[in-house]
C-alpha cells in the first residue's frame, strides 16, 4: 500500500503502514519552529487521534529531529523534551550530559536526528560516552530516553529512570499526544524540525478494512501550536512538578557558540 499525505494549515500530517500492525504519525511544520531560549514555558505541539481509536498501543518509538538557529545554534545541554499521552508521561531529553561535574550540560549543537527507543543500547542524557557529534549534522541514531523525572536544574546521570517509553504501553492510540519542548538555559537558539510516533497497536485498528486514506480523513489534524503565546507562568508536569522560573544562563558555563 502506497503513503499517504496530506498538508493542512502548513503542517504535514503523514500515517504511513509500515506493517499490518505499526502506524506511523509525523508532525511536520512547514517551517522550523523556534524553540524559545532560556524559557521553560518553552514550545507544546499536539497531535491528537479521534476517539474511535480506542485500540490500545505498544513498542512506542519517538523520532526527533531538531536543529540550531542558523543565527545562533543551540545547545544540547539546554535541551529538555517531553512526550505526554492519556495522562501518562516520558521525559525523552534532560539536558543531556549534565552531571555533577558538567552542570550545563554537553556544549554540542543542539542537533538531534535521533530515533529514542527503550530497546536502543545507549542512554541518550550520556551519549558522548559512545558516540560524538558530526559537525555537519549533529546526533543521529538510535538511543534510549533520558527517562529521568529529576528537575532540569538538578538532573544528574546517576538519577533513576522511570519515565521511559513503556510508561505508555498499554494506553489508547486515541487522544492528545502532546510533545513539550524547552531550552532552559539562555545562550544559543535551537528549532524543531518535526517529531514522529511510531507504535504498534493491539489488536490492529478496524483490521484491514480501513486504508491509509480513510485514516487520514479520520487522525486528528493537530490542533495548535503554541509559539511566542505563553504558557502558564509556572506549567505543571506531573511526576515532574512545577518549572522554577530561575533556570540560569549557560553562558555562565560556556562563551558563544561559535
């Protein structure tokens, strides 16, 4: 069966069969997204899938990529990314590389090209210890999630990780799936390019009676994007608690990013 896609309101929204039984969103904006600097009411985009999908998922797959102004690029250690569905959330980036030693963070270009997979072999908070970044394009592969539900201003690589991928096994493809992004320490710019979901549903949706067409007619088309409008002051993470307002300055670290 062919791809399908379709553009609504700037954005792409693709559902793509990959197999009789995984499913595919992407999220794709016309044009990058500016991810406010040193803001940790930071960016929301939303996908959200009708309540007729009820079946529920597993074996969640979050692809990310995200790139530094061309103006001003990004940090990787400022990065801090959420994924929350149906009440239940996974903490995908905070602020990787910071530790004890390290409190901004890896000084890299907040590039990512990263597939984030629970099965993956390497913890992403800790990725130089494995791999290093490409000048040309950044952090690419797959890795596991930060998992870590510590405070951006604390989290350290020695903290537990309980907020991964299969905190969201078992949960209904239908509803809001919401990806939270936040630079928390100012210096540098970083834009999300687009996210994706992959999951595998059980049992499969409406079986083979229902093609991709149908699914597109059907899937939610996202429903806002929240850019330079705020959120509240202090937002509200669940498990992770309230975002203080003194997130610092990572050019207290470190000098430009050039």
């Amino acid at each position: 069966m062919k791809n399908q896609m379709k553009a609504i309101g700037g954005l792409l929204f693709l559902i793509l069969t990959t197999s009789a039984r995984s499913q595919v969103l992407i999220y794709s904006p016309s044009n990058p997204l500016t991810i406010p600097d040193a803001d940790p009411n930071g960016l929301q985009t939303t996908m959200t899938v009708p309540a007729s999908y009820s079946a529920p998922v597993s074996n969640v797959k979050v692809t990310l990529n995200l790139q530094g102004s061309a103006q001003d690029c990004g940090f990787a250690g400022d990065l801090y990314v959420a994924l929350y569905h149906q009440g239940r959330a996974v903490v995908l980036l905070n602020r990787p590389g910071r530790d004890l030693l390290n409190p901004a963070g890896y000084d890299d270009t907040g590039d990512f090209h990263i597939t984030l997979s629970d099965s993956a072999a390497h913890d992403v908070h800790r990725y130089q210890d494995f791999s290093s970044l490409a000048p040309s394009i950044g952090l690419t592969g797959q890795w596991q999630p930060d998992g870590r539900t510590a405070n951006f201003n604390a989290v350290v690589s020695s903290d537990p990780r309980s907020a991964m991928l299969d905190q969201l096994n078992g949960t209904e493809a239908r509803g809001q799936w919401v990806m939270f992004f936040a630079d928390v320490s100012g210096g540098g710019v970083t834009e999300l390019a687009s996210w994706s979901i992959q999951f595998t549903v059980v049992p499969e949706i409406h079986g083979s009676t229902i093609g991709v067409a149908t699914m597109l007619g059907l899937w939610a088309i996202g429903r806002r994007i929240v850019r330079a409008s705020k959120l509240p002051q202090k937002r509200n993470l669940g498990v992770f608690g309230s975002i203080p307002e003194d997130v610092g300055d990572r050019k207290s670290f470190l000098g430009n990013c050039s």
